[in-house]
C-alpha cells in the first residue's frame, strides 16, 4: 500500500489498515473485559457491574465512532475518496480506543 496512487486501491489499504486496527481493539477489549469480569465475581453481588458498564461503554463508542466517521466522509460525500475519510478516521478513533483500554489495563495489573 506505500506506493498505491489508485483511488481504489487507496481504499482498500485504508480498509486494511482500520481492520488491523480492529483486530487490536478486540484483543485490548477481550483483556479488559476478562479483568472486569473477574473483578465483578470478587466483589458482592450488589457492587458488580463493572463488566456490564465496560459493554456498554463499547457499545456507545462504536455507534460514536460509526456516526463521527460518517460525518468527516461529507468532506467528500459521493466522492470516490469517501471511503478513505471514513476508514482512515475509523482507524484513528479504534487506535485510541485501544489506548484506553490498554491504559486501564496497564493502571490495574501492574
């Protein structure tokens, strides 16, 4: 993809690069929720939560991050670079999603 001049293939390389993203996310979040979740079973039955709260955490963020995306492809709604916006910015959100994932998980298990 460093050499790629086609508006197509520049595409699929933002494609591939938020899908790589992805893959990170769901491995940070996988973690993280895990450490949630064995959290929530030391803790008595009225103060769990953590893991229900991490779910819909990411869950808002997805639909945050789908309709932020969205919004920065109108610079070239229509256009054949639309998908290059909303990948290259889906790519950017999912790798700073996956920082904060990572950051909590570092701050806790240290």
């Amino acid at each position: 993809c460093a050499n790629t001049m086609v508006q197509m293939e520049l595409n699929q390389c933002a494609y591939q690069e938020w899908e790589a993203a992805d893959v990170d996310l769901n491995a940070a979040y996988k973690r993280a929720i895990g450490l949630l979740q064995e959290w929530d079973a030391n803790l008595p039955e009225d103060e769990q939560g953590g893991a229900d709260a991490l779910k819909e955490a990411q869950r808002a963020w997805i639909t945050f991050r789908d309709q932020a995306c969205a919004a920065e492809g109108y610079a070239m709604k229509g256009g054949s670079a639309e998908p290059l916006l909303i990948y290259g910015c889906m790519r950017v959100l999912t790798e700073e999603r996956t920082g904060h994932l990572t950051g909590m998980l570092d701050a806790y298990t240290d």
